[in-house]
C-alpha cells in the first residue's frame, strides 16, 4: 500500500476498534434470567447445588457450568505479531481478535487474558493457578526461547488440552499444504530435501511435525540469521541443536541448491530468484514471512512456471492460515475432554485438512474468494478459511485422534450424532441439505440439466458428479459447452445431449411422433413437431418421457412460464392432481420452512388451496418431516374478507375430508410462526407448536415473500420444487447460483427414488 491508502488503513482499523460496543468479543446470559426464580436458580440459593456436586467430582464442571466449552488466549505480549514485544495490554486487541475467531469459527466462548509478566517461571504459576476456570487454553505471541519451555511445562503439568499456536497452528496447516503439494509435484515426503529458513519456535515445530511425517531428519538443512545450521556451529540453543546438520555448506544461497521444498519462517525477499533457478523441478516454496513474503509470489512465478507455492497472504493462492486448524483442534479437543493436545491429534488435523482440498469446493467458499473455479492442484492445494466443512472434519479426525491415543474422558460413541452437533454450531444449518443429498447418494439417477454452456450449470454438474449424487447429462450446444469447460476450467467428462446434432436424427423422429400425438388435437402439426423438438426444454421433457433420463432441471436463463410450459404439454400430472403447484423450500433459524404456491396458480380457488396443502402435506412428509400447515391470510380466524373467507373455506374442507392433517387457518404468519401467540387460539389444530408450512392465498404474495428473502441472502432458498407432475421436473429461477441448482438437482433424485418405489 501507498501512504495515503496505510493512513486510510490505520484510520478504518482505529475506528473499528473504538465504535460501540467496545472489544470484539462479549459476554451474554446463556440461560434464562427474566424472573426471580431464574435468578434464584442462576445465583443464590439455587447455584449451592451444582458447587456442592462439583465439590464431590471435580469433572462434573464440565456438566454444571460452560467450562467444556471455554478456552482462555492467554499473553505476555513479547512477540505480537510483527510488532514484537508490545507488553501485555497493548496485546490485547490482538487477543480479543483471537477469541473472535475461535467464536466464529467454531462456536468456542473464550476469554483473553494478558499476562503482565516475563518470567517464565512466574508466568507458569499464572497461568496453572487459574487453569480450572477452562477447557482448554491457547498460548499465544510469546517470545521464543521462552515459549518452548513455558508450553513444555504446562502441558506435562496440566490436564486440559493446551498448545501455543503460534507454533504449532502454523506447523499443522504448512503440514497440510506439504502433504498435498508434494504429492502434486510427483515426490515422495521420505525422498524430499527440505531447507527450513528460520530457527524460530514455528520454524522448529514445523521441522518437527514433518519429520514425524515422514520427512527425514538428515534431509533437512536449517537455517538461522547466520547461515546453516550445521557442526561448524556453536553457542546454539538446545532447539537449534537437535537440528545441527554434518555438512559444510553454510549459507542459504548453496542450500537450495537441489532442494525439493523451501520453508520460508523468516523475513522478506531472501530467496532471491537465482536462489529458485538452482532448486529441484517442481520446487515446492511456502514463502510465510508475513506481510512480505520470502520470495513474491508473482516475481517466482515469472521466475519459474514450475513452482509450486503457499504464502500467509490472503490475496494470493494458498495461504497458510493457522484459522484452518486450531479452532477446530479445540474443538475435537473439547468435545472428548482430552486431557491434552498430542501428535496423533495434530497429524489427524494435518490429514483433515489435506484432504478436503482435494473435495469439491461449495460455492459459497468460491463467491466469498471471488473466484470462478477452485479445482485441487497447484493454485489450490489448502482450503480457504471460510469453508465451513473445516469445523466438522477436522473437529471429528482430532476427537476421533483423542479417543485412539488415549487422552480423551468422555469418547464419543454416536458420530453421526456428533457431526450434527457441529452443524448446528454452523451459522448456516444444513443438516437437511445433507440428509437429502446423502439420500441422493444411495442411489443416484440420470439428472439432464438444461443450459449447459452456463458457469454454474456446469459447475453444479461437476458437484453433482464429484459427489455422487446424481448422473448428470448436460443438455445444450455441444459447441458451445465444450467451449464452456475449457474457459471455466471444468474438467468434467459427462454426456452431453445436442438436441441440433445429427447424432439425434433418431431420437427427434420418436420424439416428434410422441409429441405429435400429445398435442394433434391441441394445435401442434407435424411441422410444429419437427421444429419443437429441436429446442432444449421439449427435447429435455421427451427425454424424460421416453425414459431417457430420470429426472430434469431446465431453466436458468428463461422467463419461468415460460419453460413450464412444454413441461406441461409433455409430462403429464400425477393421478388424482388437478393443478400442478410450485413449492419454496427456506432454511432459516436453523430450520426448514416450506412456502406454496409460489410459482404457477395466480389465484387459487378454495379447491385449489386445498390441492396444494395436500400436496405439500405429502411432500415434506417424504422429506422425513413433520407438515405443520398455516393457511394464510392476513386475518386471524375471523374471516371477514374475500381473501380470508376463500382460506376458511379451504380449511373446512381439510378438516371434514382430511382430519389426520395437522393443518389450521386463516391465520397471519407472524402467529403462526409463534408459540404465545398460537396459545391465543386453543381450538387451533396447529397448538402451541408453530408452523413450518405455509400455504399462500395468492401467487403474488407467495412470491414476493420468498423472493424477498432470496434477496436479502439471509436463508438458503431451494426451488421451486413442482408438485403435482407424473415425472420429476424442475425449472430453475433465472440466474440460479450453483448451490441453488445442486439442491434443486437432489430434490430431483429424490423424486425420482420416490417414482421408481411407487
């Protein structure tokens, strides 16, 4: 940055500290606390109980109080960042930050607490003398020497997991990023030569993990301020002494030369390029001197095309950030009560990690980068911070490490209960995105996908593919999606369906005839015939018609009517259906509501209404829930308008007809959505228990509604889910993001496994 833009910085980063509230974290009540008996029960006399039964068993606090989910980030402020040592209140807005990631990261409550003491020994008696208050603790910015020792004895003399993460955070992710790295360049970790510059306490607890890795120590050339660490030296500290090499090479510059992997935990610019020319093919370089890396990452890449590279920058490919491990290590950690934080723990970390780089990437991780693709390979070999599979598959291979290495008090014995604890602790719940997709997996149909040659069409078809939830077949111009794969960088080998292709001269004289025969009566020709079903959504419809796939997804860049249409001349209704309707599926407050008809019936009779909560009630019942349904209006069971008499009315027939149904109205959503308010109404068949399916009086306001929450991106949206077809079909809204056409694809898998039970 120039000057102008770091005053700008510093201006923005001053006042984000000083706007109210102040601090970055805060405490709130975790339980009730509105009456005198709340408080009786929270403080005296009612809180004498839980003293006297951890008084009894000391590891009853992890039942009585948030203990097993508390970590203290503790300082002395001797090596803060790039600032060194700043004392320790001036490390504080450092240490807030650091509980502000272990909260958002990984729902982890943490204080701060600045240590106003260099001694090591004194600040070892600190931090033992008020241990109890935690689960865990995360040492932080203390200086090396001193942090090997202070790290050394706290964790032989406590029982709680405990780790300096300035060590051991950026050993475990450079682990992870080696791991892939290597195996990209081809080279085995047993084979590789490695330079290490920088002598520090994260340079020698990186060192360290790699060996146990695999990397051999002899392979190994360390080097400080003054050269390579090797036999010709002395008066080095007993770290840098159990790393002295029998070599005479002394500098770093004769170092690299033939090296396979430089680890740069120094400072900037002193791998110079010449230095880069003389290494290995396919150097692997991790240039994590921060802000300036040991080499620029552009300035090696001109240097050689070979390389391959990691950084600590975010605005460069594959940054080691220690926020990819260490507040999912506390957690597994945690959640076990493991009574430390081992090796066999860090390395199940570093293969967590290592491995879901190789997964498909979901689209939000890629829109929050910015980036059109993120395949696993040379510009993407370390997750990205904002990946929210982190939280449940480190968490689960560090307790899974925990409970095999001994450490852990309280093993888990259901993980797929486990699994779901994390995702509820995720900001956005997608619990049961993952169930219907794990339903898709178990048996997997042809999906064709219309608009082929479209980014997220493609990408969504990598997903589906790549995850195994569907079979994909892309349905468009083969010309143009091939062009597609090679700009976007979409390696994906599926079907493709060229409804224009000679290849389908067949196809289009049997789908034409069939077509023929649907509609003679209804204004459609031979000619017509011949001419529709070149087009991709009367094509894609006969396809299905014909078995030719299971299920179909079109859309995407037409208006919605339009498209349903030749859906609705080819696939017809299912059998006691006399309108199909559209059905919105929002996942909000960590739960699954369900809105119709919010996509074809403009203004439903009170049969109709009753047509659509059936088949709503059908619907999310096959989704393994629970149909609470509102009929809704903007009156509560007074039915005095037009729009509210049609709703009573519907509600009547449902009661008479279908008295199993868990389904009342007209009500306003607000009510309905809310237990006082339902306590209001004790006739209500909906009870205290609120709604989460909502039939719409009308199309304009199922609309508007759902798509004004589409719009504030504040709940994932998946839809419009027909109902009422024979055949699974699904027409995407226009420029439908790549989550929302994978969900929708799965909703057509299931459809299809319904279809193929009945």
């Amino acid at each position: 940055m120039n000057q102008k833009d770091q005053e700008r910085f510093k201006k923005a980063a001053l006042e984000y500290h000083r706007i109210e509230p102040k601090g970055k974290i805060e405490v709130i009540p975790s339980k009730p606390h509105s009456s005198q008996r709340d408080l009786s029960l929270a403080y005296s006399p009612g809180v004498a109980e839980p003293c006297l039964e951890i008084e009894r068993d000391r590891s009853l606090a992890y039942e009585y109080t948030g203990k097993g989910n508390l970590v203290a980030v503790i300082s002395n402020g001797t090596a803060v960042l790039g600032l060194g040592d700043i004392g320790a209140e001036a490390s504080k807005p450092v240490m807030e930050g650091k509980g502000l990631l272990f909260k958002i990261f990984a729902d982890i409550n943490v204080f701060d607490i600045e240590i106003n003491e260099k001694d090591p020994e004194k600040f070892i008696q600190v931090v033992k003398a008020i241990a109890p208050t935690f689960g865990g603790i995360n040492l932080e910015d203390i200086k090396a020497p001193e942090a090997f020792e202070i790290e050394r004895r706290l964790k032989e003399e406590l029982d709680i997991p405990l780790m300096h993460d300035d060590q051991h955070g950026t050993a475990i992710i450079s682990a992870a990023a080696l791991v892939n790295s290597l195996e990209i360049a081809g080279k085995k970790i047993e084979e590789a030569k490695m330079v290490v510059n920088g002598a520090g306490a994260a340079a020698i607890a990186c060192a360290k993990l790699y060996i146990y890795l695999g990397i051999k120590k002899e392979n190994i050339l360390m080097c400080d301020s003054k050269g390579v660490i090797n036999h010709h030296r002395d008066n080095l500290t007993a770290e840098k002494i159990d790393f002295i090499a029998h070599t005479d090479i002394s500098t770093l510059e004769d170092a690299v030369k033939g090296a396979d992997v430089f680890i740069g935990l120094s400072k900037g610019n002193v791998l110079s390029p010449e230095m880069l020319l003389t290494m290995n093919e396919n150097p692997i370089v991790f240039g994590l001197a921060n802000p300036t890396p040991e080499i620029d990452y552009d300035l090696a890449y001109e240097t050689r095309k070979d390389v391959i590279m990691a950084t600590g920058r975010s605005d460069y490919p594959n940054q080691v950030n220690n926020v990819l491990g260490f507040p999912y290590i506390f957690r597994g950690a945690l959640d076990v009560q493991a009574s430390t934080i081992n090796e066999e723990m860090k390395i199940a970390a570093v293969h967590a990690i290592a491995d879901l780089a190789k997964k498909p990437v979901p689209e939000m991780v890629v829109l929050a980068y910015n980036a059109k693709n993120l395949t696993y390979g040379r510009d993407y070999f370390i997750p990205k911070p904002f990946d929210n599979r982190l939280l449940v598959d480190v968490s689960i291979a560090v307790a899974k490490a925990a409970m095999e290495s001994g450490v852990a008090a309280k093993p888990i014995t259901d993980f797929e209960a486990y699994e779901n604890q994390l995702m509820d602790r995720m900001n956005k719940d997608e619990k049961l995105i993952r169930m219907m997709q794990n339903r898709a997996r178990s048996n997997p149909k042809r999906v064709t996908l219309g608009n082929a040659d479209e980014y997220n069409v493609l990408k969504a078809a990598q997903i589906l593919s790549d995850e195994g939830i569907a079979q994909p077949i892309l349905l468009g111009e083969r010309k143009l999606i091939e062009e597609a794969k090679i700009k976007y960088g979409i390696d994906i080998d599926l079907p493709i369906v060229d409804p224009n292709e000679d290849a389908q001269e067949e196809k289009r004289k049997e789908y034409r005839e069939t077509l023929w025969k649907l509609r003679n009566r209804k204004g459609i020709n031979e000619y017509k015939a011949k001419r529709y079903v070149r087009s991709s959504e009367y094509f894609g419809s006969l396809m299905l018609k014909h078995g030719d796939t299971d299920a179909l997804i079109l859309g995407y860049s037409k208006n919605y009517s339009t498209v349903l249409k030749p859906v609705l001349e080819v696939i017809g209704k299912q059998e006691g259906v006399s309108k199909v309707s559209g059905m919105m599926m929002v996942l909000a407050n960590k739960k699954p509501y369900f809105f119709t008809d919010t996509s074809i019936i403009q203004n439903p009779t009170s049969d109709d209404l009753v047509n659509m909560a059936k088949m709503l009630n059908h619907t999310v019942k096959s989704l393994a829930i629970e149909p609470r349904i509102a009929m809704l209006s903007f009156e509560n069971f007074s039915a005095y308008s037009e729009t509210s008499k049609k709703v009573a009315k519907a509600v009547e027939i449902l009661h008479e007809k279908h008295p199993n149904m868990i389904v009342d109205g007209e009500i306003q959503p607000d009510f309905a959505m809310d237990s006082d308010h339902l306590s209001d109404y004790p006739f209500s068949k909906l009870g205290t228990t609120p709604a989460n399916c909502f039939v719409f009086p009308n199309l304009e306001s199922a609309n508007l509604s759902y798509k004004i929450i589409r719009g504030m991106k504040v709940s994932q949206v998946v839809g419009p889910i027909l109902m009422g077809l024979s055949q699974p079909v699904h027409i995407l809204q226009m420029r439908s993001s790549v989550d929302e056409i994978v969900n929708l694809a799965t909703i057509a898998v299931l459809d299809a496994q319904n279809k193929e039970n009945k």
